[in-house]
C-alpha cells in the first residue's frame, strides 16, 4: 500500500510542478486535464481531486505572444537602457512577480469553489495592472488573459521555467504540431519577425511559414542550452528548398540532430497520421551541429509490428550531405557511400537542359514506387516536361527510369512529388559516356519501354496505366550498365536493384 500511495503522490507531484503543455483548441486542453487524472487515479487506493491544473495545461496560441502588435513577451523582464540603474519600477516589478507566484500557488493548493474564482480574478488583474505599468495599453475586451485563442503569455504564466537560473527554458519540449494551417498577412509578418527560420535570405535560405516548421522553431527558443526537444511532422521536414531556414537554424545550435521518417504505404505507420512523417529530435547547444543521424523511410505491411519497427531503427550520420533544404533518408554504411560517389559528379540534369532538345516526359505526381519516364507523352494531368539535348536523351530518360533515381529521388523528396529541382539536381557523368556506349543505353532503354507499353492497359478516360514492376528486369540491366560510370560497387549496385524490392514487387 506505502508502494501506491508513493507512486500516486510522486504522480501527482510531478503532474502539477514539472509538466507545462499550451494548446489552440480548448477541447484539447480539457481532454489532457482529464488524461492527467485518469493517471493518477489508477494509482490511488480511492479517486481524488485533479490537482488544479489551469495555469500549468493552459489554452492560448502557442505561437504568438503579442496582441494587436504589441510584444507582451517582455512583461515579466527589467528593463534598464544604458546609464540607468535599478529604480523603483523595478521593485514594484519583483513585487509583482512575488505576488503572482504566490497568488498561483495558492491556487494550485485550493480546493473551494468560489475561493478559487475569487484567485483567478485576482491574477487576472495582477497580469493587467503590470500591463499598464508597463506602458501597454490595450483594450482586451474583456479577453479571459490565461485562456484565449489569440496569444499565449508563455514568459507571464511559466515565468518560474523562464527565470531558473542558467536553465532558462524548458528541460524537455515535445509536440505533434498542426501543418499547413492557414494563416493572415498580419501573422505572417509577425511570424516573419518572430521566427529566424520563417525569413529568406538571398543566397543563404529560404524560409517557411508552414505551422509545423515555426513549432519547432518556437521549441527551439523555449529549450535552455542544452535542453531536448522531439516533434513528429510531415514528411516534407526532410525534404523542401522551404526548410533551409529551419535546417540552418538547427545545425548552427543544435550539437546532435536525429530524423527517422516513416512510410504510409503499404500500411500506415502511426494509424492516426494520414500521411508519411518524420520524427525530429535535437539537443540544444551553444556549438554547431557534429552529427545528424538519419534513418531510411521505414514501411510496414498490415501484419508487421510498429514496436518491432521502432526498436530495430538504425542510423547513419548524414551531416556532411545536407543541401537544399534536403535531408536525405539514408540508414546504412552502403546508402552513404552510394550518396557520396554520386555527389562527386559534377554534372547533373540540369547541364544539358536544350530549350530546342527532345522532350522527355515524367509524371510529376504519383508513381510511389517506380517512375515513369517517357519518350513520348502519356496524357497524364500531372505531366511534366523537360527538354535536353538530342545526344543524351535516351541517356537522361534511362537513368530516370532507374532504380538509382528512384533511391535518389525517395531519399531527397516528400515520397509525392517528382519535382523539377529533384530532377535538376540529380548527377549523371555525360562526358564520361562513349558514342558507342550511348547507342548501348538506347537500345537498353528502348528495349524497357517497349515491354513497359506492351504490358500497359488504358482507361476508359484514355488515361495509360503502366505495371513497371512487370518491367524490372530490363530497369536492371539499366542499373548495371550506366552503375559502373559512378564507381559503384557490384554490391552497391545490387543494393540498389533490390531496394525496397518486397514493397515494389507486391500488388
């Protein structure tokens, strides 16, 4: 019984003095009070109260904490300009924190009704009395200051994280943030302001204004040095010019980084992501980063365990092959080395771009496990065209047809979109190609797309389905002929022919 009784009360006590959470959406923020109670309960003898958790899980919009443009973020600092000394302001200042804090902690301790209505009354005018006297003048409308929509007072309510001496911030910040959310041209400013990695520099990185990218931006900042953050997000973390900011962000202030990414086919990894994610974690430093460890994108059929998945992840340090806003998901010695051979070509697609050339077509969307690359048109919606010089284009559709581009591109992209800048980045050593061994890949590629259209069926619409799968044999007699003009190995090669080989060959 001693045994229980402890458990629940450390529970408790940890509960209501070591765990802090902020969320948009009031349901949200009732539901997690609710989840911390049912907790504690299990390890009660007989069910009590929740501990009063209304200023520790707290309502409010974690990414703002200004109102009508004005910086409500410095409420709780002192401000001395240069020459000036601590003046009576600055007592009254301590008095009010000393009067907040314990007006909280009476809180937390209440168990009346009324009593604890009469305290959230007195808070609520403690937080504007030091808006006015500190010159902040604004009409709130009667907004309930601790649990609104519009900001989040992080450095007022948790000014006990924020004032621990030299662990300013959080220990530990975890979130499974919105993406994509819509957002007003005011914010955006704000946003742009607020956030390093939402800005884009000319020639250094372009920054993003997607929700998920600015939470882990705003986890940075909340962390003391030395502190760890973890979030899952979309996918397109690993993968977009967009995230260069952030990326920058982060190796410049994070000593250790770790990305794994998950697949959602065949089945999807975490059931309640609709989506392939990514999950980030990083440890906040005043170094640079030494180490970004990286995983291959992981995928489960229906039957596979996750929790098998999960424990078996394996990493690789990736650092040195950061570019563009890209991440690339490799998890083994041999993805590495592969990846680097390729980077020491000095050409790529994009060297033999001909606004007079021969087309080569490519669906931009679709095609999750094989890319199809065509001479000739296929009517797609999701088409895309590039025109190269005559020479090279069996060359170029040949080696996007292969399985190495189809590693490169699943390793660099969002697992969607086959992009123009994935395309232009990918390298192919033209000059190092004979006439005699371009006429080879010719007949190479020729001899695929003939079965690949043999084995095609059409649509009502018209629209033409291709079963590349059908065709794989002839996409490796691809891989082992222009591997060779990269420096791959025989085991390299082979690695790449049976890539992710159980999912691109099933149904």
């Amino acid at each position: 019984p001693n045994i229980v009784e402890n458990a629940a009360n450390i529970k408790r006590h940890i509960i209501q003095n070591n765990i802090y959470g902020v969320d948009i959406e009031r349901g949200a923020v009732d539901i997690a009070r609710l989840r911390f109670w049912l907790s504690l309960i299990v390890d009660e003898k007989s069910p009590e109260a929740l501990p009063n958790l209304d200023f520790k899980i707290m309502q409010g919009n974690s990414l703002l904490e200004q109102y009508k443009g004005v910086d409500l973020s410095t409420m709780t600092e002192k401000k001395i300009g240069a020459g000036e000394s601590l003046t009576f302001f600055d007592s009254m200042l301590d008095i009010y924190r000393k009067n907040l804090r314990d007006k909280l902690t009476e809180y937390y301790a209440c168990p009346e009704h009324d009593k604890k209505m009469q305290l959230r009354k007195d808070i609520a005018d403690i937080v504007k009395q030091e808006l006015v006297e500190q010159g902040i003048h604004i009409d709130f409308e009667d907004m309930d200051l601790s649990a609104n929509s519009q900001f989040f007072l992080w450095h007022t309510w948790f000014h006990d994280v924020f004032s621990r001496p030299s662990k300013e911030g959080f220990d530990i910040v975890i979130g499974n943030p919105p993406y994509g959310a819509k957002i007003s041209s005011i914010d955006k400013a704000c946003f742009k302001h607020i956030f390093t990695s939402a800005q884009t520099i000319p020639n250094i990185q372009k920054g993003s204004l997607d929700t998920f990218s600015l939470f882990i931006d705003l986890g940075y900042q909340i962390l003391h040095t030395k502190g760890n953050a973890i979030f899952i997000v979309p996918l397109s973390v690993t993968a977009s010019d967009a995230m260069s900011g952030l990326h920058r962000l982060l190796i410049n202030h994070c000593d250790e980084i770790y990305v794994s990414s998950y697949g959602d086919r065949p089945r999807r990894i975490f059931e309640s992501a609709e989506q392939q994610v990514s999950i980030i974690s990083f440890k906040k430093s005043s170094n640079k980063a030494t180490r970004i460890m990286t995983t291959h994108i992981n995928k489960r059929y229906s039957d596979e365990s996750l929790w098998l998945l999960l424990d078996d992840l394996k990493f690789v340090n990736a650092l040195h092959h950061i570019r563009n806003g890209r991440i690339p998901k490799i998890g083994n010695e041999i993805e590495l080395g592969i990846l680097c051979k390729l980077e020491r070509c000095v050409t790529t697609i994009k060297d033999v771009y001909k606004r007079e050339g021969l087309p080569i077509y490519y669906r931009k969307a679709g095609g999750r496990y094989y890319k199809i690359i065509t001479k000739i048109p296929t009517h797609s919606s999701a088409e895309g065209e590039l025109k190269v010089r005559e020479k090279y284009q069996s060359l170029v559709g040949a080696a996007l047809s292969s399985n190495l581009f189809y590693w490169f591109w699943l390793i660099h992209s969002d697992w969607h979109n086959l992009r123009s800048s994935e395309l232009e980045m990918f390298p192919i050593p033209f000059e190092s190609f004979s006439d005699e061994e371009l006429d080879k890949i010719n007949t190479l590629y020729d001899t695929y797309l003939n079965d690949l259209y043999s084995k095609s069926q059409t649509t009502k619409t018209g629209l033409k389905c291709f079963f590349a799968r059908q065709s794989k044999m002839h996409i490796d007699a691809i891989d082992k002929f222009i591997g060779e003009k990269y420096g791959l190995s025989e085991i390299e090669i082979k690695f790449l022919i049976n890539y992710d080989y159980q999912y691109r060959n099933a149904e």
